[in-house]
C-alpha cells in the first residue's frame, strides 16, 4: 500500500507544508484535518518557513510569541506612506495648509542644502514664511491588517521623518502621529516639541522616529501630520524641508 499522509513523520510533514504558500496554508491546510490544524496553528511550521525566507535574521525576535503572526508581517513590512519624497508634488497628501507661499517640492541638496544620506531620495517638501502642514490617513485594513491582528497581538507602529532648514535661513519643524479607532478617536498619539533650527546652521538632515506599542485595541487609521516654516518670514520658500517620511507596521 502506498504512503499515506498522515503515516509521515511530524518533521516531514511540516517541511512539505513548509513549502506551501503562507495563504493557502491558512486559509485550506488548516482545515484538512486536526493534525494539519495543529502543526499550521504552530510555531514550528513557521520558524522554517521564515527561516527559508530569510526572515530570523538580526531583526528576529526569537522568543516571538506568534510566530505567524511574525512571519505576516515580516512579509507585509513597506512604507505605508505614499509619496513620502515629493515626486507626485502634493499627491495623497491631505489636509493641506499652505502659509505664505505654500508647499513646494525642490530637488536635492537645494540651494544652501546637502544631500541626503541615502541616494534613493532624490527630492524634498519645504515651507514658507507662515505655518504649512500635511498630513495622510493611513486605512490599516485596507492595507490588509486585519482588526484581531491589531487588537490581539497590537503589532509595533513605527513612523519616522526627516527634515532640515537650509544654511542660510532658520526655521521650525513639528510632527504629530495619532492612531485612531473605527470613529477617528485618538487612542495613542505622538507629538514631537516645535524644534528650532537656527539661522547660519550645517543644513544636514536629522532623523526623527516614535514607536508605538502596547496602544491597547481598536485601532483603524494613522494620522501622520508635520510641517513647519522659516523664522526669518522671507518670502519665498526658506522654511523647514522634510522627506522620505514613513509609517511601518512591525513585528
């Protein structure tokens, strides 16, 4: 008689289904049989699958408690902003204030300007001589994560941002993050102080990060606002610059 599945050794049977796609592995292996609904609900099925996927690396927690919850989002990590450096102008970006001039995208380093650390950035926002701000919602579901997702396991939200004033002018830059519920109540924010750059500095770029964890559930949306202007109120666009802006949703 030929060799039946469920005769195979456990070690066997979670390399073939190892080698299964994530998806299909939960949404039909799981419902084989009780057996496959263990090893699939298990640890071991998915510490070799990131394993063979790269994904227990440096990054790696390795007392993580769910590992396929890990491997998801592993897989799923991207910048949830869109636009984050200006090469669409102002597109996707909302709830725009455009003091004095308004909002303008220029090519780096800018006059006055360096350029940035990483040479995948190519251009930038900057202000002008009144407040300007920007901000985008970010729908987590429709990203595809899903609400047991963020109210059980409340996945680490981890935004960043970058900006600098131009050498010859100072400036001042803000940022706020807010995750918000189903009705776009504010469960968890961050709020960065006004930072002050002043006149006559070294214009490179600064890095700003918050993680949010442990927020507690019902969290829907991030609102990612920022935005700033030039202290010198010269007309023109001698405020803060800001880009490669990101919101990212990790183990």
């Amino acid at each position: 008689p030929g060799l039946r599945m469920e005769s195979l050794p456990e070690a066997v049977l979670i390399r073939i289904l190892a080698s299964i796609p994530a998806v299909d592995l939960v949404l039909a292996c799981r419902l084989v049989c009780c057996q496959w609904k263990n090893l699939v609900d298990g640890a071991a099925l998915w510490i070799l699958k990131c394993q063979q996927e790269g994904l227990t690396g440096a990054e790696s927690q390795e007392n993580a408690e769910n590992w396929q919850n890990f491997y998801f989002l592993s897989k799923k990590r991207k910048n949830l902003i869109k636009n984050p450096c200006g090469e669409e102008d102002l597109q996707h970006w909302g709830e725009v204030e455009n003091g004095g001039d308004g909002w303008k995208t220029e090519e780096l380093p800018g006059d006055f300007g360096k350029e940035f650390p990483s040479e995948e950035v190519h251009k930038y926002f900057v202000t002008s001589y009144e407040w300007c701000r920007k901000a985008q919602v970010i729908d987590l579901r429709a990203e595809g994560y899903w609400e047991e997702l963020m109210d059980t396991t409340q996945p680490k939200v981890v935004v960043k941002d970058w900006y600098a004033g131009r050498s010859d002018a100072g400036c001042l830059y803000e940022l706020c993050v807010k995750l918000l519920s189903e009705n776009e109540d504010v469960l968890a924010e961050y709020r960065s102080e006004t930072i002050t750059i002043p006149q006559d500095n070294d214009a490179n770029w600064t890095e700003i990060s918050h993680t949010f964890s442990n927020y507690g559930p019902g969290v829907r949306f991030v609102r990612f606002e920022h935005g700033g202007q030039d202290t010198l109120f010269w007309k023109g666009w001698y405020g803060v610059r800001v880009t490669n802006s990101s919101v990212t949703v990790e183990p």
